[in-house]
C-alpha cells in the first residue's frame, strides 16, 4: 500500500535507530507524469480520507463523499481504488505514513532510551495537539469501530496499533537494560501508555486544558530511575 508520493516510512538505518520504524517501505522514484498525476490524485483523496475518518470513522469514506469533497470524479476515485475496502486500507497507510513522520521520525534525532522517550510524547503531543488530523488521532478515531469486525481493515488497525507500542516497548527495554530506568514491566507499562494518549486524545478534543499535563506527569512517573 502506499505511493511514491505518500509520506516516508521507511527504517532508519543504524544501531541507534533500531526499532524506530517497525516496518520497511522502499519505493522507487516515478517520472512517468501519467504515474505522477495519479500519484497526486491519490494523495489528495486519502489526505481527505484520514480527516473524514478522524472526525467520522472509516466507515464514513466513500467514493461518493470524497468526489463530492474534493470536486474529483467519482469515476475517476473509484478506478484507483476499485472497492471501499482498498480505499480503507490505503487510508489506514497512509495516516500511518503521516504519523511516522510527524512522531517517530523526528524522535529518532534523541539518543535511545529515555531521551527518546520523552521525545517520542512531546512529537505526540504536539500531533495530538494541532491537531496533524482534522479530528485528532487516527488511530483513536478507528480502533473502537474495528475491534469487534474482523478482516483486513481490523487487522492493519491493529498492527499499525502493535507496532506504535513496540516502538514504545523497545526505548523502554533498552532503558532498563542499560540501567537508565528501573526493573519494570515493560508490556504493562506500555499498555498503559497506549491506553493513556488514547483518553489524552478524547480530552484534548473535548477541551479539557490540563490533559497535557496530566499525561507528562503520569509518563514521568513511569521513568523512574534505580535507586
């Protein structure tokens, strides 16, 4: 999934990156401009998708809605993506794409550890804060819908999910490995992480002021150093 003209998201190489992005994309340049113009096209329609499913739910994207949005053919739409479920897909890569752009590339810059950490919660915030999706965090606004229907769409919801908490686990693992934090559960810890920007999301969209706060103060808790 995913077009040459999509965002990034591609591992970045060397020791000190290990585990900064779960999965490989390697994509080769397009020149045809035929190839470039679809490109394009596909990129103005998903951008559009991920905001209709932050705001609205993946169930929200079709055809009809996105020609109508972005004054494209309907035709023209459905002859990139052929059925709903592909055009889902796409958009669940893609707002993964941005994410890993937007979060875990640029915390890749902060040494392993908890350095990156905290670097990898304040790309988040600041995500979650702009907000980087008309609705707030993409993969908040879609994990409730798909939890209990399975099929490609659950299943690249979950992965992208799993994959977000083994970037977190890995920093963590290597925290208390090399002593920089103390013996702690990393799959618990996690868990709860997760589950904490989740709710941070749902407040930060409902105006709560102080969600901020409270997630850095719950996080910092969680970096504690060996006695």
């Amino acid at each position: 999934m995913g077009s040459a003209t999509e965002p990034a998201a591609s591992r970045a190489g060397g020791p000190g990156s290990q585990a900064l992005l779960p999965l490989e994309r390697i994509q080769p340049e397009v020149t045809d401009k035929r190839l470039l113009r679809g490109a394009r096209t596909r990129r103005i329609v998903l951008r559009q998708a991920v905001d209709i499913a932050s705001l609205e739910g993946l169930g929200s994207v079709s055809f009809g809605r996105l020609a109508v949005d972005t004054g494209l053919s309907k035709a023209g739409i459905q002859t990139l993506f052929k059925t709903k479920e592909t055009l889902q897909l796409a958009a669940v890569e893609f707002a993964r794409a941005m994410f890993i752009d937007a979060v875990i590339r640029p915390a890749g810059s902060a040494p392993r550890g908890v350095a990156r950490l905290r670097a990898l919660l304040d790309h988040w915030i600041v995500y979650a804060e702009t907000p980087l999706f008309a609705g707030g965090c993409f993969r908040a606004a879609n994990l409730a819908e798909f939890d209990s229907r399975p099929g490609p769409v659950h299943d690249a919801l979950f992965q992208d999910q799993q994959e977000w908490r083994e970037v977190i686990a890995a920093e963590f693992r290597l925290a208390v490995a090399t002593g920089e934090l103390a013996e702690l559960d990393v799959d618990l810890t996690v868990f709860q992480i997760d589950a904490l920007l989740c709710a941070a999301n749902t407040a930060l969209r409902a105006g709560e002021a102080d969600a901020v706060s409270k997630v850095r103060r719950i996080v910092e808790g969680f970096l504690v150093s060996p006695r």
